[in-house]
C-alpha cells in the first residue's frame, strides 16, 4: 500500500489489519494459497472496502454480506 506525506500511516496500517481480519473471516484461517487459488475472492473483498482509493466500508458483516450471497446462489445453479 502507497501512502504519500498527507496521508496518516496508522490510518494505513489499520485498514491492512482489516483486510486481512476480513480475509481470515471468510476464508477461515487464512493463508497465501487461499488468496493465490481465489484470487478474484480477494479482490472482490477488497473492492467492497475501497472505491476509487478511498474507504468505502469498514463493517466486517456489510463486506462479507455480498460474496456470502454470491458464492450461495453460485452453490444453488450448481
């Protein structure tokens, strides 16, 4: 993550944390292998915590709602 001099580096740090709490919530335990063999999952989190840069969401529950739905209704065609 890039920050420039405006920016607050705990602001920064904490977001990485939430991120990855988020990550290790959805995938259980997270590790590398489950970001590099679901890497559109990850990045489908992160895109509901950021829009265009700026934090859009930071409720664990709201940005974990849509992909839950997504992967059940996946489940459900299938």
């Amino acid at each position: 993550m890039g920050v420039d001099q405006l920016e607050n580096e705990l602001g920064a740090l904490e977001l990485i944390h939430m991120i990855v709490e988020t990550y290790d919530a959805y995938f259980s335990n997270v590790c590398e292998l489950d970001i590099m063999f679901n890497l559109e999952k990850a990045h489908m989190l992160v895109d509901e915590v950021l829009i265009r840069g700026n934090i859009a969401e930071t409720c664990r529950r709201n940005i974990l709602e849509p992909i839950v739905l997504l992967d059940q209704t996946s489940k459900e065609k299938n």
